[in-house]
C-alpha cells in the first residue's frame, strides 16, 4: 500500500490535537461544572439539564453559521485563513476557561470555545479533498479519527494526573483546571501547525466581487440542487437523527454517569479505556472498506449505537458503565469516520466547505435535539435514565433513513 504522504499526515495530527478538547469536553469539564454547581446549590438534575442547554447554543450557533462560511472558505485561498480563525477561538476560549471562577461564567467561555472547535471541524473535514486521493477517503479519514483517539489520551492523562493530584501539589481545584485547560490548548494549536504550513486549496471557486454576497447566492443555488439530488437529500437527513445520539452520548457521558452518583475517578478511567478501545477499531473499520462498502460498515454500527443507548436506559452501576464505555470506543471511530468519507464521495469537491457546512447543520447541530430532548426530559420526569431513552428512537430512524439514501445512490 502507498505510504501517507506529508499533507495526509498533517491532516491527520490535527485530529490528534482537536481531539484533546473532545476529550476535555466529555470527562473532565462536565466535572468541573457540577463542581462549580455544587457550590452555587445546584441539583444534579438541573446540574445536567443546564450542561445540556450549554451543549445546545453551542452546536446550534455552529449549524447556523458553518454553510455561510463554509461558503466562504470555498473562495480561492480563503479556507486555511477562515480555518485558523475558528481554531484560534477554540485555544483561547479553551484557556479562557480557567479563569471562570463560576458556573455561569464557565459556560458561557465554554459556549465559545466549542464554537470555535466546531467551526474548525467544518473546514477541517472539507479539506480531505484536497489532501488524499478519492480512492483513499476512507482510510484517511478513519486514520485521523484513530490517531485523535489515541494522541489525545496524552494530555489528558497529564491533565487528569494535575486534577486528581491537586491536593498534594498544593493547587486549588481552579488552578488544577486552569493548567489542565492551558495544556489541552497547547497540545491542540502544535498539533496544527504542520497542516496549517503545508495545506494547499486545491478544489476551490473563484473569488467575485461582492464575495460575502456571493457565497451568500452560492448556497442558495446549492440547497435549491440539494433539494433535487435525493441520495444527498435523504443522507443528510438520516445523518441528523443517527449523529444526533453519537453527539449527545459523547457530550452527556460524564455527565449522565455524574447525575446517576456513579464514581467520578471511575467514570474518567473508563473513558480513557473508550479512546483506547476506539483506537484500533477506527483503523480496522477503514481497512474493512477495502472488503465491504462503507454503507454497509455504517449500517452496521448504527445498529450497534442502538442497542448501546438501550443499555444505557437501565444502567445504575459503575461496572455497567465500563461496558457502556467499551461498547462505545468499538463504533465510536467508524460511524463517525465512514460518515464523514461517504459523504466527501457523494459531493462535489469545489463546493466541499458548503456541503460540509451543510452536514454540520445535520450533525452537531442535530446534537442540539438530542441534548436538549434529553435536559427537558430529565428535568419533567426526575428520572436521568428517562432522558436517554429518547436515544434509541432517533437511532432507528436514523437506520431508515441511511438505508434508503443508499438505495437511492444505488438507483441513481
């Protein structure tokens, strides 16, 4: 097999770097928050209804915005500059965090840190075009899942060492997690850098007059084609119901496990084993392409995530949460690595920023659905395992829906 390239392999460390603060977001800072809850008299279920609030504004500012600047970053030379852009909102809020003495202040730093995060993810992804070679989509794109979820474990165990050692090092629980934030958002801008000196925007539309106004018009023209070709159309649509619950179990794990009482040192470590786990489960998913149709890969692991978020509904144990973690770490890569290279197949490379903004709307801005659905849901019954079990509905028609966006692209 060809070697990676250099480009492929900055592309690549850049999920590495991202994803830290992934990381970040679904173990230690939801702790930190019901800490910063816990003093202002907080309940544990209100705790996770405002930490799902949170997560909401975030992906549904990110849906909003991406396709327009996904647009944008179509224009020639105008990705990587819009790119580093959104990634410097992501480091300095990451660190701004730090300094959040309270629960609301925190959220609100970390609203806009996720922000940026998500935006960079939308330019991110769309450049796969022009780093890889169509016939290597799947196996690109699933490396750079891989190695995110293995390069992240780096800092966080460093940064959960500084947490959990903050007594004995003579540091306040704030300090301990303003180092953590400093250090996740170090990691994430060096792991940057090579892709940020080596990428080159090959696929591109050319710059107008009136840029603003015609990426504007360009997108407009796109929805109007999308609305015509079915197999993008309904993609899309399965898309936001099945991502929905792969979004909100990452965003709400910690969380969830926090809300149930379940042990926090506990809760991280089993984590930790999910990104080792999903490590090699990426790659083995990428290089099962080569024998089976991505489509048929997927399918596979939305069946898995289904039955994962039935397990979850009646999970009360720690030991259970461990299996709830591995279970996760086996799919996790491959639903979100294939969805992302059946997608780029499906598109044209020009418009890729568009189109990946568009999937942005679908993916986690349907996170907003699924945290929301679960916080209100939490908060009317009292029962934390009630607001999860809206996960299972939004999987199977999620399965539906893929399956006949597939159909379609088979009869096109």
């Amino acid at each position: 097999m060809k070697k990676y390239t250099s480009l492929e392999r900055a592309w690549i460390l850049y999920d590495v770097g991202n994803s830290a603060f992934t990381l970040l977001v679904s173990t230690i800072i939801p702790i930190y928050f019901n800490y910063l809850a816990e003093e202002a008299g907080l309940s544990s279920v209100t705790y996770l209804a405002y930490w799902g609030y949170a997560a909401s504004v975030a992906t549904l500012a990110v849906a909003f915005i991406g396709p327009v600047f996904g647009a944008v970053a179509d224009t020639k030379n105008y990705k990587k500059p819009v790119f580093l852009v959104t990634l410097l909102v992501g480091v300095i809020g990451c660190v701004a965090m730090g300094f959040a003495s309270t629960w609301l202040a925190f959220l609100i730093i970390f609203v806009i840190a996720k922000i940026g995060y998500s935006s960079s993810l939308v330019f991110y992804d769309s450049m796969l075009h022009d780093v890889t070679e169509p016939e290597r989509l799947d196996d690109i794109s699933s490396q750079g899942y891989a190695w995110g979820y293995i390069g992240s474990c780096i800092p966080f165990i460093v940064s959960l060492g500084v947490v959990l050692g903050a007594g004995s090092l003579g540091l306040s629980m704030q300090a301990a997690m303003g180092i953590s934030f400093l250090i996740v958002a170090v990691w994430w801008f060096l792991s940057s850098t090579p892709l940020l000196r080596k990428y080159r925007q090959i696929h591109y539309v050319e710059k107008e007059p009136g840029m603003v106004r015609e990426s504007f018009g360009r997108l407009w023209r796109t929805l109007k084609e999308l609305m015509k070709d079915r197999k993008i159309l309904i993609f899309l649509v399965a898309y936001f119901f099945y991502i929905d619950g792969v979004y909100t179990i990452i965003d709400m794990a910690t969380a969830y496990g926090t809300a149930l009482g379940l042990d926090t040192t506990g809760l991280l470590l089993a984590l930790l084993v999910t990104q080792i786990v999903a490590f090699p489960s990426a790659i083995i998913f990428g290089k099962l392409t080569k024998k089976y149709p991505s489509a048929n890969l997927i399918t596979v692991c939305i069946l898995a995530y289904t039955g994962i978020a039935i397990f979850a509904m009646f999970m009360e144990s720690q030991f259970q949460f461990w299996i709830l973690a591995v279970c996760v770490g086996l799919f996790q890569g491959g639903i979100q690595a294939l969805s992302r290279s059946h997608f780029a197949k499906l598109i044209p490379p020009e418009k890729s920023g568009e189109y990946f903004g568009l999937l942005d709307i679908c993916g986690k801005g349907a996170s907003f659905i699924g945290t929301t659905l679960v916080g209100v849901v939490s908060q009317l019954t009292g029962s934390t395992n009630l607001g999860v079990s809206v996960l299972a509905v939004v999987f199977v028609a999620g399965l539906i829906l893929f399956r006949m966006s597939v159909k379609k692209n088979r009869n096109k």
